[in-house]
C-alpha cells in the first residue's frame, strides 16, 4: 500500500513539474507578446523539431522573399543601392547552400511587377546590377550542378538583359542538380492572368475542351510548370506577408518569417528555418 503511494506522489510530482513547465513557458510567450517583443526568428505555426533526425527533412522547392536591401543601407548610412549589391552577394551564397542542403527546386524573389513603382534611380541600380550579374556571377554558378530559370514577364526589360537572360538558362540547361528560379518582373497575380489567356486563346482555337480546365491545366501553363508545389516561403527583415509571390504554388507551403535584413541572412539562418520546417507536422487537409 505504502509503495503504491509513493508511485502515486512521485507520478503526481512528475506530472506537475511537467505542467509547471509548460505553465512557464506559456507566461514567457504571452509576455512577449504583452511587451511587444519578437524572437530572432518568428514563425507561424512553427515548432522546434522534437528529433535529430528531423534536421535531414528538407522541402523540396523553397520560395524566398530577399527583403530588407533598403532598410539595411539606410542604417548603415549608404544609399540603398549599397544593400542590393551586398544582397545579391548574399543570394549566391544561399543558393548554393540551398543547392548542399539538397533543395531540389529553389526561387527568389528578385524584382516584383510593384518594384517599378520604386525611384527610377534605384530601378536603374538593380537594372545595372542584374547585367553585372549575369555576366560575371552566373559563369560561377556554371562550376555548380544548378540550373538557372527565370520567371516572369521578361518582355519589358531591356533587350541586352533579356539575352543575357536566354544565354544563362541555355548554359545550365543540361544540370541535372537544384533548378533556381530567379522570379524578375514577377507577380503572382500577373502569371495567373497570363496563365488564363494561354488557356482561353487554345479554347478559342479548339484545342482545349472547357470542360478539361481543371488544377492540372493551370498548373501546366505557369512559370513553374513541371517543378513540385512551394513547401516553404522564407520572408527575413521582419515583414509578415507574401507579397504577391506564388500566390497559386504555395497553397500549403509553410511560412518561416525572420527579422535579420536580408544582407545580413547567413547559411546558418537558412539551417535554422529549414530545422523549423523539418518540425512541423504537414497534414494537407488530413488528420
């Protein structure tokens, strides 16, 4: 009777230290919250992952939104076009880490389709950094199993920044590793609209039948066209939203957001977000 007792009160004690614990940490989060504090990293939904083996999960298409070139300059004291050229430094260190990791597919959100609303000036930087890249930075990514895409309207830029364009995707066309979609003149709402004319003029034609325009079509006559759907969209520099990035790929993708400026984003803060990833229990509607 004795022992049973003591099983008793050491499995009461057990079970509340283990709600005291729990207690504890839910005061901490709301008093974070209360104070209007944030974690270093902010996700939604997240979770640590529970087990070692998780840190080998890894999406198999990442979207990532390269946020913050502006705010990082302006702190610093440098015109903004300083942060886009050390962030597009930072864009070829993590894609060649997303690359290691072994991410199959890999976008970035480089120049949106809103971007134009920007000083002209600074559009003008980000023109002239984008030829700079393609014609030094992309020779790099050529002693790499990557294939280089680009996604979205390439009609309106340049002619000279097009070709360089068509030269860079026929280059690494034969790669056989991470496809990098580099998203310029992109907008989510933008590529479904274009996506729905190529439909509508093959129904005019009598080539396609309304009735077969299902997910399947659309997803056929996207930018993305072949690749999987986006498990995980990364957002640093502290903004919480998509910004009209994939808005259709990453219908159940998760979410990681981070408050480090994007010239300031590491490999070991894309590990981190992908350790976040690798924690979270997918359930695409089930149970």
């Amino acid at each position: 009777m004795r022992s049973r007792q003591k099983r008793t009160r050491r499995s009461w004690k057990s079970n509340s230290t283990i709600l005291q614990l729990c207690d504890r940490r839910s005061i901490v989060i709301h008093r974070s919250l209360a104070c209007g504090k944030k974690d270093k990293t902010l996700a939604l939904f997240s979770s640590k992952p529970k087990r070692s083996e998780e840190s080998a999960v890894v999406p198999a298409h990442i979207g990532i939104i390269m946020d913050g070139n502006g705010r990082w300059a302006k702190k610093r004291g440098l015109p903004r076009q300083a942060g886009h050229v050390t962030g597009a430094r930072v864009f070829r260190t993590i894609a060649k880490h997303c690359e290691k990791r072994g991410i199959k597919v890999a976008t970035f959100y480089t120049f949106s389709t809103e971007n134009w609303k920007r000083p002209q000036e600074e559009i003008d930087a980000i023109m002239n950094l984008l030829r700079d890249y393609l014609r030094e930075s992309l020779a790099d990514f050529k002693k790499e199993n990557i294939r280089t895409r680009f996604i979205g309207d390439r009609s309106v830029l340049a002619p000279d920044i097009q070709q360089l364009m068509r030269e860079a995707e026929e280059a690494t066309a034969d790669k056989t590793g991470m496809i990098l979609n580099i998203a310029i003149n992109y907008g989510g709402r933008a590529e479904l609209a274009t996506a729905m004319r190529h439909i509508a003029a093959k129904v005019q034609a009598g080539a396609l039948a309304p009735a077969a325009i299902d997910e399947a079509c659309i997803e056929q006559h996207l930018y993305t066209a072949g690749q999987p759907e986006v498990d995980l969209i990364l957002r640093p520099s502290g903004e919480y939203r998509l910004s009209n990035f994939l808005i259709w790929q990453c219908a159940y993708a998760e979410y990681v957001f981070d408050e480090i400026l994007w010239p300031e984003f590491t490999t070991k803060d894309l590990d981190k977000a992908l350790a976040v990833y690798a924690g979270r229990h997918r359930r695409f509607g089930g149970v």
